[in-house]
C-alpha cells in the first residue's frame, strides 16, 4: 500500500482535531506518544480509520523533527486518553538524538547541493507534465480583463467518512 505525505498529513491533521492534547498543532508542545497507542486508536477509529493508516500516519509523525526533540528532551508520553506515562528509555532517547543528527546531516547536505548548483535553498525537481483528467473542458470565466478562462475540474478522490480536506 502507497501512502502519500497528503493522505498521511489529511489523517494527521483528522487525528489532531479529534485528539487535540495527544497531537498538538504547535511544535513546541510535542510530546512522545505512549506506546501501544497504536491500537487504542485503531479500537477508538474502527469505522473511520482502518489500522495501518493508522501506522503509517504514527510513523511519520514519530519522524518529525518536533517529536524526535521531545524523546531527546525526555519529556512524558502521553496517552490518548490524555494521561501521562512514563519517560522514554535511554535507548530511545539516543535512537532519537541519531536519528535528528542524520536529518540534519541530509538537510546541510541538500543545502549544499543547492548552493553548488546556484539554484534556490530548497532544489525543486523538475515539474512532471500535468496528467489528463477524466473531464477536462473549458468554460468561460470572468478573468481581471474580462478574458475567458480555462478551468480544469479536478478529479474526485475517495476520502474516508470523518476525514475532511485540509
């Protein structure tokens, strides 16, 4: 199963609103989730979020730089229920401190690239030509001038009831 950052920040950002204490919007108050909390919200989301959404969504949120600092930082798990845990272990809080000096070790190292290649801080790839839509058709529209614009209807994607767009 393909999971796009898209669908993964769409569950997030479904997970924060329904839990907003477990996953906070601000970096700062980040906290490493409880273990096991996997399948507490597979049991609370069973209907709306199927299980490995679920873990993949917990994965890339545990590899978000923010969490990674709290591990280090050795702040308390928290639980979905909203109650403390216990602190992370010493072990994880150095699996923590090396994971976060590799992703700073890559982003020096893409900066670089960048820099060596005189393009912007962050290397953009190259744009790949737009897909073709299912409808694709042109209506006139009212531009700033007056001109007809073309307007592409975008395709539909399937999302989860309870899941809405960002």
């Amino acid at each position: 199963m393909t999971v796009t950052t898209t669908c993964l920040r769409r569950t997030l950002a479904y997970l924060a609103e329904r839990y907003p204490n477990v996953f906070p919007s601000d970096p700062k108050q980040v906290r490493p989730l409880a273990v096991g909390i996997h399948t507490a919200l597979a049991v609370a989301e069973e209907g709306t979020l199927c299980e490995t959404r679920i873990r993949h969504a917990l994965r890339y949120y545990c590899g978000n730089m923010a969490y990674l600092a709290a591990v280090v930082r050795g702040a308390r798990r928290i639980g979905l229920d909203g109650q403390e845990g216990e602190r992370p272990t010493p072990e994880e809080q150095q699996q923590a401190r090396d994971r976060l000096s590799e992703i700073r070790k890559a982003l020096k190292e893409r900066k670089a690239t960048a820099k060596q290649k005189g393009s912007p801080e962050r290397a953009a790839s190259p744009k790949p030509a737009p897909r073709k839509s299912a409808i694709d058709c042109t209506r006139p529209g009212v531009a700033s001038r007056g001109k007809a614009v073309a307007v592409r209807v975008k395709r539909r994607v399937h999302v989860p009831s309870g899941l809405q767009t960002p």
